[in-house]
C-alpha cells in the first residue's frame, strides 16, 4: 500500500496585488488564501473539462445500443 501524505506549507507567491484583491472582491471572498484556493479549483477544473473535451468524436459507439432500453431495464442491487 501507498501512504500519501499532503502537506500544507506556507507559499510565498508574487502575485499582482491588485489582480488578487479584484479577485478576492468579485468572488466575494474574505481572505487573499480563500481567494487563490478558488481560482485553482476552477483552473483545475477548467483543465479537467478541456481534456474531456479534446476525447470528442475519438470514442466509439455501438450503433445498435439503446439508451431507451437501457433506461427501462430493472437493474440488481
């Protein structure tokens, strides 16, 4: 087994104080930390959904299945 421990440690950044404090207002966010936590989430996020993205037309499908079926169809617990 793997044991993955996160640590959090104090980061010094250069940001553009003003950037940060215009983001910090927009997202209604108390504090520069709560801020920056946010914007990662939704890079992250954003990143995630652009890679979905890029699967689009790549992945094959049965012409014959169907989802109506599948959707009537009693499944086991």
């Amino acid at each position: 087994m793997c044991d993955i421990t996160v640590a959090l440690m104090p980061t010094n950044l250069a940001i553009d104080d003003s950037l940060i404090e215009d983001a910090r207002r927009v997202g209604r966010h108390k504090t520069k930390k709560a801020a920056v936590t946010a914007a990662l989430k939704e890079y992250v996020q954003r990143r995630k959904q652009l890679e979905i993205l890029e699967l689009f037309g790549t992945i094959d499908y049965d012409p014959k299945y169907n989802y109506k079926t599948e959707r009537r169809r009693k499944r086991s617990p």
